[in-house]
C-alpha cells in the first residue's frame, strides 16, 4: 500500500474536522490540555475532560477513540515548527529535528505525555492504533527531510525515506525511553553526521564526506 502524501493527510484532516463542530473541538482541546498541564497524566482521562469542556462524553469518543488519540492531538498541537526545518541539508534538517524534538520533550512536559502514550500501546490495541496513525504520519513528515536530500543531490536515488525516517524515530525514541534527552549539539550534530556519511571509512582512510 502506497503511503499517503503530506497534502493528503491534510485533505484527511480537514475532512475529517469538518464533521466537527469547531467551537465543542477546540473547548474539548484545551481542557485536556489544561488537566495535562495541572493534574498531570494521573489525572487525565476522557471523564475529566468531557466535564472541564461541557462536552458529552460519546462526542469525545465520536472523534477520538480512546485517551491516548486525544493526547496525541493535544501533544501534537504544541510540536514546534522549527522541529521540520529545512536548512538546506540533510545533516542540517536532521540536527534541527533532533534540537526541537528534544527541546520540546524537555521543556514542556512533552516527552512524558509521549512516553505514556508509548507505555499504553503496548497494552491496549485502541492505543497501539491510535500511535501508530500518529507514527505513520509522522513518517512521512520526517521522509521529507531525506526525500529533500534525494532532490538536491546529496543522497542516493535509490535510498528507502521511509527506512531512513524509521531509524531517526528509532534513535529519539530509545533516547526518551531511557532518559536520555540531552541537548548537546556536539553530540547530535555527530549523530546527523553518522546519519547521513555512514560508518565507513573512505578508500584513502579519511572521513567519509570529508
């Protein structure tokens, strides 16, 4: 199965919104984002959200199946722009998106409602679907960076974006599993290296891509 383009999860979105009623979403948005912000994840869930908004509780469920698809979208409203940078590199748009990523679980609270949602998956197959429409999204978002590499040259053709997106998804991922969200850009700039340069040494014994 072919995987949809950028503009076309967008026409998704919107076909999808215009079933809803703006005002009841956007109230519904904002409690779950308010009982995340004050309560934390303990004290999130579809109940508490349907009595802050006013809003009935079948809606809720109407347009999100479960609470990890609600806090997906809350989580995904406060995502940086900067997180898709294009620098015009690849190793460029890879340290941005690593920078902003980090930056975003680090400092708002962010990559705990994401490991939650991850934690959830593995136990619930409302949830397990619900991140995996999410990550097949986020997919194509990310296979831009490398398909931009195809374009301007600095990539081969014939490379897989969608195997080079899950290897970056791979590293961030791992590294909130374990804590491990540091900020460094000397460190990330090396892994955007090893990204895209490879491991291998060059023919002459220097640095690939020196």
């Amino acid at each position: 199965m072919s995987e949809l383009a950028p503009d076309d999860i967008d026409d998704r979105r919107r076909s999808i919104g215009a079933r809803r009623n703006p005002e009841t979403e956007q109230a519904i948005l904002e409690a779950a984002e308010a009982i995340v912000a004050e309560e934390g994840i303990a004290g999130f869930s579809i109940e508490a959200v349907a009595k802050r908004a006013r809003a009935g509780k079948p809606t809720i469920y109407k347009w999100w199946p479960g609470k990890t698809a609600l806090l997906l979208d809350v989580y995904h409203r406060h995502k940086p722009a900067s997180v898709h940078t294009d620098t015009g590199s690849v190793e460029g748009d890879i340290f941005a998106f690593l920078t902003g990523v980090f930056a975003h679980w680090g400092d708002t609270g962010a990559g705990q409602v994401f490991r939650f949602v991850i934690a959830e998956a593995q136990r619930d197959e409302t949830a397990a679907a619900s991140l995996a429409d999410y990550s097949a999204e986020r997919r194509i978002q990310s296979g831009a960076i490398f398909q931009r590499g195809i374009v301007r040259g600095e990539l081969a053709e014939d490379i897989d974006v969608g195997l080079c997106a899950d290897m970056l998804a791979g590293f961030i991922w791992q590294r909130l599993l374990t804590g491990r969200i540091e900020r460094d850009p000397v460190q990330l700039r090396q892994v955007a290296r090893q990204m895209v340069r490879g491991l291998l040494a060059s023919p002459s014994g220097g640095e690939v891509g020196a």
